[in-house]
C-alpha cells in the first residue's frame, strides 16, 4: 500500500460519543481515518494501513498497560507517529512508557479540536508530499531534541532518540538520511554509537554529524578515525545549522 493510500488510525478503548465527534471532525476536513478499539490483536491487523495514530484516553477509562507495551513495541519498530489525546494523569503515563520520538503531540482534556484537527492536516500532508531528507536526532537531553526537532521539521524529517542504543534500534527498521548525534550520553556516548554504526553493514555509509557541546581538541580528536561527517557545537544558531544542513545535502547531490 502507498503512503497517500493510508488513513489516521484513531485508537480508543470504545467508540465514545467524543470519538465519534473526533471522527466527525475529522470528515469536515476531509482527513482520511478508521477507528480500532485498543486490541493488539486488532490493531496490530490493521497496523500498515496507518499513516499516524491518534490515541484517545477516555476519562473513564483506565491507561490499559498491556496494550500500551505493545504500542511501545509497535511504534519503536515503525517510521510512525502518535498523537495523544486525555487527561494530563493518563497522558503523562503514556508519554513515560512511549519512545519520545514518536510522540508527535499531546493534547490534554478538554480538547482543543481546531488545534488538534490542524495539526493531524498537516502532518497527514507533511507525510504525502514528496519526501523530505529524513534526519535523526540523538541526545539524553529530550528538551534540546525537540528543540532541534522543532528547529527542522518544517523542511526536514525529523526522527529523535534519547539514547544510543534506542538510535541503534531505531535504525534497525527506520532509513535516515543523516544522523545528528549527541557526544556525551550516559551507558553509551557518542563515539561508541558511531563506532557501532561503522562496524554494521546496514549502517556504515550513513552519515553522522556530531552536534555537541565537547569543544575540546581531545574529544574532537577522539572521533577523527571514525570519520564523522561533520562536528558542530551546540551553541549553534538555528541559521547557522540550517545552513549546515543545506550545504551537506548540496555536496551529496
């Protein structure tokens, strides 16, 4: 199945009266959706027709933690997204137990529809417009991963994990076009990541740009055999990486 041929998936625990006003709304914009109840089996049936999944929290439904494991494997295995949708006591919970960079947006109780309803728009036309280079972003710190995410995503897909060995795994199903990777991270840094990825054929050719705060002439030289593409600090302005970015996709043309 094409990508333009695939739906938003909405998820709840039941069909709600305001899921059914989710899907109304969704109709008026002429967003293309069909809605699962939270069953792994079920889901997990229909997983490759999504585009995106939006996971409604019913208040009066409990967080089910069975299928919330499964959508954790689901979604690190898969190139989607997710938005969430509940109270902020069930959404914080989701959020704890999801990969970081798969969560697209959190929207809290009570729904703000016009808010939700553009951003499920755009990210459904972001997906079927021609591809864009497809960049991970790996660092601990999950604040300055979204602020970089934030930073690119407007002309840039944007993957993002929080620690080396969930880059590693990410990259074991998810193609990326250019790795911006953290130097200091806690269990496995930087260097070890990168020594990782050119030790496996199915990673070796992709390129890494260091994006860090280690501006010391040993850390930097640490690196060098490992032939990183690129080594940038992250005092960097959104402009100067911006311009980074376009010309390292100029040259690989």
């Amino acid at each position: 199945m094409s990508l333009n041929d695939k739906k938003m998936m909405l998820i709840g625990a039941k069909e709600s009266f305001v899921i059914r006003a989710l899907e109304k709304k969704l109709d008026e914009a002429k967003i293309a959706h069909f809605f699962m109840v939270a069953d792994p089996e079920k889901v997990c049936d229909e997983w490759s027709n999504a585009a995106i999944i939006t996971y409604y929290i019913d208040q009066s439904d409990k967080v089910d933690t069975v299928f919330l494991n499964f959508l954790n494997e689901k979604l690190t295995e898969n190139d989607i997204q997710v938005i969430i949708i509940g109270e902020k006591i069930d959404t914080d919970v989701v959020c704890n137990n999801l990969p970081i960079g798969r969560i697209l947006k959190v929207f809290q109780r009570p729904l703000n529809m016009d808010e939700f309803i553009n951003t499920a728009k755009t990210e459904m036309k972001a997906l079927k417009d021609p591809p864009k280079k497809s960049i991970l972003v790996v660092d601990d710190d999950a604040t300055y991963v979204g602020l970089v995410r934030d930073w690119l995503k407007e002309k840039y897909k944007v993957s993002m994990a929080i620690s080396g060995l969930q880059a590693i795994s990410l990259l074991a199903t998810t193609h990326v076009d250019l790795i911006l990777l953290d130097y200091e991270m806690p269990i496995t840094n930087g260097p070890q990541v990168l020594e990782m990825l050119r030790n496996d054929p199915m990673t070796r050719h992709v390129p890494v740009i260091f994006l860090t705060g280690k501006s010391d002439k040993e850390s930097v030289m640490k690196v060098v055999g490992l032939k990183p593409e690129g080594y940038l600090l992250k005092s960097i302005s959104r402009e100067e990486l911006m311009a980074d970015l376009q010309k390292f996709f100029a040259t690989r043309k």
